[in-house]
C-alpha cells in the first residue's frame, strides 16, 4: 500500500502532463481508471478501495467535474470490479479489458448526466462520435501496457509470498 499511494499520484501527475495531452478526435485517455482498475484485479493488492478513492479525488480535483462526481463513478467501478472478481471472472486480462469499457461508458454517461443536471447544452450524437468513442479506444490501447506495468510492480512488491 505504501508504494501504490506515489505511484497512483504519479500517474496523476502524468494523466495531466503528458497522456492527458494525447488526444484522438476530442477523447483522452483516462489513466487513472486504468490505474484503479489494473491495480483492484490483482489478487495480492489489499485495501484497493482506497486507491478507487484516491483516483476519484484526483481527477474529481483536475478536472472541471462537480460534485466529486469522479470519485462516486470510480467507487462505482471499483464495486463491479469486486463483484465480478469474487462471482464471475477469474481472468485478470479479460477483466482489464471488460471494465475497460464498462468504466469509461460509465464515466461518459455519468459525465453526461451531470453536465445535463447543470443544463447545459451537449449535442449527445457529438460527444459519442468524437469524444466517447475516441476515449475508448485510447483506453483501450493503454489498458494492457498499464495492466502489465502493475502487475510486474505488485509481484515484485509481494516477492515474499511466492515462498509461503
């Protein structure tokens, strides 16, 4: 856990300078997500809902999101996570890529359904051809790399166990 709180604040740091900055169409990336996601599937990891709710805070304070609006939407693919681990899946890889795109359409759709309880105006067929559907396949194409990166990280972190 000591290790997980830099490296989830470091990938902040990176979601705002460098990935965040790569966009394809009006879509970026969501490197966070990717994060809680690639580090709450690990067997070894422990206490995984408080890195969701680190996440949550992180990007609720980056971006122009309301009412903590990230934070509810991680805590909510965090419980999916869960129950999908312990009644469903047993495969890390096909879980990555399942809530992949079960988190960013939740985030989208809740995005949207915030921005809609502020009224403000969004052309609904735009925001899906240029921003959600871009934002999934970049989410996509980093999922693995990421997924991979904290896997290799927890099994060093966790080495000791291998023995036991």
């Amino acid at each position: 856990m000591i290790v997980g709180i830099p490296l989830f604040l470091v990938a902040g740091l990176i979601q705002v300078s460098f990935l965040g900055r790569i966009t394809l169409l009006n879509g970026t990336s969501d490197i966070l997500m990717l994060f809680m996601i690639a580090w709450s599937i690990n067997d070894r990891t422990k206490y995984s809902w408080i890195f969701a709710i680190l996440c949550g805070l992180i990007m609720s304070y980056i971006s122009a999101m309301p009412m903590n609006g990230y934070l509810w939407m991680y805590l909510f693919i965090w419980g999916i996570i869960r129950f999908i681990k312990t009644k469903v899946w047993e495969m890390p890889l096909i879980i990555m890529l399942f809530m992949t795109i079960i988190g960013t359409i939740l985030v989208a759709v809740g995005t949207l359904g915030l921005l809609f309880l502020q009224n403000a105006s969004v052309n609904y067929s735009d925001a899906f051809k240029l921003i959600i559907t871009p934002n999934l396949v970049l989410n996509l194409l980093f999922s693995i790399p990421i997924y991979a990166f904290l896997n290799d990280v927890v099994n060093t972190i966790y080495i000791g166990e291998a023995g036991e």
